[in-house]
C-alpha cells in the first residue's frame, strides 16, 4: 500500500526512483499552470529592485553594494545578462519561473517520495506560488537545496562537484548559506580526508568566506546593529506558515510541531539527516526572531528543510514512523495545495499591487517623458521595471532614482513624512511641469492644489502598494 513516501517497511531503504518520464510530464504541467499566474502577477518592490539594480548599475556598483542590499551577488549576476540586453521585465519572470520548474522537476526524478506526494509538493504553495510567481532569490536557493540532495548519495565519489553546489549555495541568501553550512558539516563530520575531499572542503570554506564579505555590515547602513527585540512570535509563526500556510498560527504551530517530531522520530538512525534538518532550522529561528522575519517566503524554509531530510535520510528510515510521517506530510501539503489554488485566482482575478496599472496609465497618457516625485521610495519603485528609461524624483532623497540603495540616507528618506514630501517637491520643481505619484491618498486634494489623475485598483496582496497619481491644479490642461 502506498503511503505517500517511498519507503519500504521491510527493507527501511527508499524505493526505486521516479522515471524521468513522470518527471518531465509533472514539470511541463506545472510551467503550463504556473505561467497563466505569472503572465498576470504584477511585480511589487522586492521583485522590482534588483532588476532595477542590474538595469541601471553597473557591474563595480552591484557587487560592491551586496554589503547594502543583504544578499550575495549571485542572483543579480544572474539577472544582470537579462537587462544589460535591453529585454523588458517579463523576461526576469521567465527566467525565474525556469528554475522553479527544474526544482520541481529534479525532485520529481531524484526525491524518495512517492508520485502523490511529489504532485502535492509541486502544487503546494512554496513552490506552486511563492517560490515561483513571486520571483526573488529564493527560487535558485531551492533549486541548489535539492542539486544538493540529489548530489549527496555521490558525495564521496564527487566531492568537488558536490562542493561546487554547496559554493553557489552558499552565495544565494541567509536562508542558502545555513543549508549549505548544515551540508558542509555533515561533510566534515564524516572524517574521510583523501586529497579530492580536502580540496571540496577548502571550496566549501572558501564559498562561506566569500558569502560574509559580501554582507558584512556596511559602514553607513540602512539600520544601526544587526540584533534587535526578540519577535516572541517568529518561531511559531515560521513553524505554522512553513506547513500550514495561512491558517491560525495556533493551530499551525501544534500541526507543525507534531510533524516535526514524527519525522525526527522516523529520521533517528541516521544522525546526518537529523542534524541537517535541526542545525538550520534552529540557526533560521534566531535569524527570524532576533534579526528579520520576511513574511511567508521565510517561513517555506522550514517546509524545504523537512522535505529535504527525509530526502538524504530515506535510506535509514524507522518504518514504524513511516506512516504517520507520511500522512501528516501529504495532509500539509494538500492543505497548501488549496492555499496555492487560492491565490492563484486571486492573482488572476485581482492585481497583487498597483504598479502594472501605474504604468500602464502613464505610458498611455504619454507622462512618462514628465518628471515625477515620488514617496514613499520603496513603495514607487515597483511602478519603474515597466517604465524604461524613466526615473522618479525620489522627494525623501531628494535627488532622482530608480533602485534603492539601503544605507542610511536611504533610511532617512523613509522617515520623510508625506506632508514633507509634498513641500519639497513643491520646492524643487516650483513652477515647472511636473507630477506627484503618493501611495497614500491626499485628502481633498484641490485644498492641496493639486487634481488627481489616476488612482490604482486596491490590491489583493501589496495594499502600501496602491498609488494616487496628481498634478498640480495651474499645470493641469
């Protein structure tokens, strides 16, 4: 009988892996349904930003502004050939959605799981929306977690290429440098020292150092210090969302937690696949709790942990948990099925942010050409990916822009009040032609002496990302 994970109660070994048909089958309906929500997702600021980045800096100012920005080089080296050619935005979304697609199908071939389960973790919400219409850096950070999973049974027959992995997952994220590290430990700790092993740990090492250069704390940054007040909540929550995604965190937290310790239960024989899905996830809580908790796209990390444990550890599994784990596994996962399905028509029906609908107002009232203050800065970059060539008056800054620089002018400029804002654009342009696109809405806006233009739908997701476009009154034909 199949218990949604291959795992043989007699032999305690992982079954016969998925053919590469199944695979190929399961990764091209998965393209086919996740692009129809792709083509209508609307970016918001996380998404928008680094494509600004790679677009309008150059390759000195993006690999030495990492330590700002708080990631490694690589996802914007992957970008970067993308908007140096010139291609418009939908083209990140392409790329992005390309290497979900390859996760999704790389566990489907190599992961011990059986075909339901495998259907359920495509379709779940990590990977059916978040880590594949949402685009940002976590999607390749996935793909190398499973690359890794894949490699680890060769380990010892290639350590240099599964090193090489473990180097540019290093360099990926917070999230990708503590799987990578709980990889390289597990390395480590096996002790087998011949010369090609040495060179993989030197390479793992090596990668590790590479990834804090490129983030260590900035001499003017955005936020002083990196620890902050505990967040009592971010374990909880992060252990409710990762299985249960949207739900009462009450519930999520004892659902989550039980299945938690079934799987640590059916994982005890081999200490490898305990101490990789214990050793990050316990560095990720204190990163969430003491430092910054993202939101959802955080909080999968704990799902792609357990997932990825059961991966290496199947071969050495308690088949007496077997089944239980089972059943809680594929139960989480056909509740975030539904959760995926939802948002799925949501991001259909309704705009995530404003920012398409911005852009599409300008270019169609040909004020693209017209300068344009903006605040509050982050919010009204998302607008930008789909304005070529245009830049905003960011007024907080007080200078024109496109991406953010995250330092501590940039802080500041956060801190700009909307009143503020409208006196220094005021100020700057005085009697010229020009626009104020807000994210908040003016009240009785010709007391203001100004005379609103557009206002964007109310988002269903991003609702800081809804923008009131005017004009000052005596400039207004």
């Amino acid at each position: 009988m199949e218990t949604g994970v291959n795992w043989d109660p007699r032999t305690l070994v992982a079954s016969k892996p998925a053919s590469r048909t199944f695979a190929v089958l399961l990764g091209v309906i998965f393209v086919v349904l996740v692009l129809i929500v792709v083509a209508h997702h609307e970016p918001w600021r996380d998404e928008a930003d680094p494509w600004l980045y790679v677009r309008d800096a150059g390759l000195a100012t993006i690999l030495a502004r990492t330590r700002y920005v708080g990631i490694p080089a690589l996802w914007f080296l992957c970008l970067a050939p993308l908007a140096k050619l010139g291609l418009p935005y939908f083209t990140q979304k392409i790329l992005h959605l390309g290497i979900a697609t390859a996760s999704v199908g790389q566990m489907a071939w190599r992961a011990p799981f059986s075909r339901l389960t495998k259907l359920l973790i495509a379709f779940s919400y990590y990977f059916a929306y978040e880590y594949s219409v949402i685009v940002r850096s976590y999607a390749i950070t996935v793909l190398l977690t499973f690359a890794a999973a894949a490699l680890y049974p060769q380990r010892r027959e290639r350590p240099v290429t599964f090193a090489v992995v473990l180097l540019l997952l290093f360099n990926c994220n917070a999230q990708g440098f503590f799987i990578a590290g709980a990889f390289a430990v597990v390395f480590v700790l096996e002790r087998r020292f011949d010369r090609r092993r040495i060179a993989a740990i030197t390479i793992m090492a090596a990668a590790a150092v590479l990834a804090y250069l490129q983030v260590r704390t900035p001499p003017d940054p955005a936020r002083e210090g990196v620890m902050r007040v505990l967040n009592h909540d971010a374990f909880a929550w992060s252990v409710s969302n990762a299985f249960l995604p949207a739900l009462p965190a009450a519930i999520g937290f004892v659902f989550g937690m039980v299945l938690l310790l079934v799987v640590t239960l059916a994982l005890r024989r081999s200490r490898e696949a305990v101490l990789f899905l214990w050793a990050p996830l316990a560095a990720l809580a204190i990163l969430y709790s003491y430092v910054w908790l993202g939101g959802l796209r955080h909080a999968g990390f704990f799902l792609v942990l357990t997932l990825v444990a059961i991966w290496i550890g199947a071969h050495d599994i308690d088949a007496r948990w077997a089944m239980p784990a089972a059943l809680l596994l594929n139960l989480a996962l056909f509740i975030s099925t539904i959760v995926s399905v939802r948002y799925a028509i949501l991001d259909i029906e309704r705009p995530f942010t404003g920012a398409a609908d911005m852009a599409s107002f300008i270019q169609q009232q040909r004020l693209d050409a017209v300068p344009i203050a903006a605040h509050n800065l982050t919010q009204a970059e998302a607008i930008l990916p789909m304005l070529p060539g245009t830049k905003f008056w960011y007024a907080g800054l007080g200078e024109y822009g496109t991406y953010m620089k995250w330092d501590a002018a940039f802080e500041r400029a956060l801190n700009v009040t909307y009143p503020e804002a409208e006196r220094r654009s005021r100020e700057h342009f005085g009697g010229g032609r020009w626009l104020l696109l807000f994210n908040v809405e003016i009240p009785d806006p010709a007391a203001h002496g100004f005379r609103l233009l557009h206002v964007t739908p109310e988002p269903f997701e991003k609702t800081d990302e809804r923008y009131w476009l005017y004009a000052p009154l005596w400039k207004v034909r």
